[in-house]
C-alpha cells in the first residue's frame, strides 16, 4: 500500500511501483462495458493534498496550486527533471486495439523530449542533483475524489477514467477522472517548493482525446500547465 506523506515528499515517480503507462482509442475504450474488472489501485491519504487550494475553473478543468511560503524562484539556478510518469498498464487482452509496451515507451518517450526543452527554456536543467538545483516530478494517472472538495483517494489507471465516461460507471459512487500532478522539490533536501493538479473530468477528457497522438498533445499541454503552477509561473 503506498501511502502518500508531505513529511517525506518522495517525488510520485518513485511512490508509483505499478507499470507504467499510456493512451487509448476511444472507440475500444466504449467497448469495455463498464468496470466490471478488478482495476489495480494505490491508495493515497487525502488529507496529504489538503494543502492545494483551486486557483482555475474552466469547463471540465480544475486546477489546483500549493506554493511553499520559504520558496523563492531566483534560489535556484536549474532544474532536474524526472521522467514523465503514466500509470497505465499494458492493456493485454484487448486483441489488436491493447496497449503495447512500444506505444507506451513512444508516447513516454515523445513527452519527456518535450517537457524537458520546456524546463530547459523556462528554468535551465541539471543532471544532477546539487545546490540551488530543484527537482521536478510530474505524473498523469486516473484518480477517484472522495466527496466535495479535492480530495483524491485512490489512484486508477489511464484507462479506468476513460471506460467510466464511455458507461456512466462509478467507483466508490465517484467517476474517475484525470489527474496531472507536477511536483517541484529541492533536490538535496527533498523540501516541498510547490506543487501544481491539473483535474480534467472523464467527460472532458473522452470528449478531446480520441486517439493516442491527440493524447499525446493534450498531455504534454497538460503537463506543461501543472509545471507552471507548480514552479510560480502562472
């Protein structure tokens, strides 16, 4: 069980063990009547993201920003940037429309080229840790919320956001939706600096990506969003 702590903010690359990653076609993703499969989960503590507070509301979108009060962009020169993270398992019993681990690897592959010319342009980058160098961690997994508020209480794959908006299912009487978490800490003592949520609705998120180059572009779009909340950008 992993159990998410702002006393120890180990980047979410690093808490999310399960395999990892990618997007879908919404037509096979209709396809899939319902939930009625056993989705993995990691169970994280909502009381851990109490301290984001809703910065933006657009149709479908929330995003949500916690700054650190002792965070200074100037403090640091450059960034280091973890690999993007999808938590979506390989779809394996899907016939011709599941989810290779090529796919995954492409599409991973494609938004960290982007991400990082992103950090290297905005911030400067670092290989390394070291002084004055933050860390960035950066995530796209399904979430269910429990309740009013943002309170996410498990985390579900890519695809279990996707399959509740085709069905109408739901999961502990909430529909999945999308989350896009960007994490920047300092690489030496591992000190939250902020933190930024991007939450796109299952609706939304079906209604705009309807094949994996348009999830692809979205995402990367998504992530840059949360890293600019995240780093104080906007």
């Amino acid at each position: 069980m992993t159990r998410l702590s702002i006393s120890t903010p180990v980047p979410l690359v690093q808490r999310l063990c399960a395999r990892l990653l990618l997007a879908l076609l919404a037509g096979f993703l209709v396809a899939c009547a319902g939930l009625s499969q056993k989705d993995p989960t990691e169970y994280i503590d909502a009381a851990d993201y109490d301290r984001l507070k809703l910065v933006s509301t657009q149709p479908g979108v929330k995003i949500y920003r916690y700054l650190s009060p002792e965070y200074k962009r100037t403090d640091y020169r450059a960034v280091m940037a973890d690999p993007i993270v999808l938590y979506q398992p390989p779809e394996k019993d899907l016939g011709k429309t599941g989810i290779s681990g090529e796919t995954i690897y492409r599409v991973r592959n494609a938004m960290d080229i982007s991400m990082r010319q992103m950090v290297r342009k905005q911030f400067g980058i670092s290989y390394k840790p070291g002084q004055r160098v933050a860390r960035l961690s950066t995530a796209i997994t399904g979430v269910v919320i429990d309740g009013e508020g943002f309170r996410p209480k498990k985390l579900v794959p890519i695809s279990t956001v996707l399959k509740a908006a085709g069905s109408g299912a739901t999961i502990a009487g909430s529909k999945p939706q999308l989350m896009v978490e960007a994490k920047l800490l300092d690489s030496v003592s591992g000190k939250l600096l902020g933190e930024g949520v991007y939450l796109v609705s299952s609706e939304q998120f079906r209604r705009e990506v309807d094949s994996p180059d348009k999830f692809q572009l979205l995402a990367s779009q998504w992530v840059k969003a949360a890293i600019s909340v995240a780093s104080g950008l906007r």
